[in-house]
C-alpha cells in the first residue's frame, strides 16, 4: 500500500479506536 494511503487510512481509523491494530498489522 502507497505510505500515503495507508498514512491517511491510519488517521482514520485512529479516530475510529483502531490505530493499535493498523500498527502491530504494518509494524
């Protein structure tokens, strides 16, 4: 994924509570 998107799409789903998933599943 373009590191731009998924930038975008961590902000989003920080927002949404989800921000810990999206790091452990990119880190």
């Amino acid at each position: 994924m373009i590191p731009e998107a998924l930038e975008e799409c961590i902000i989003k789903c920080k927002d949404e509570g989800l921000h810990p998933f999206f790091v452990c599943a990119t880190a």
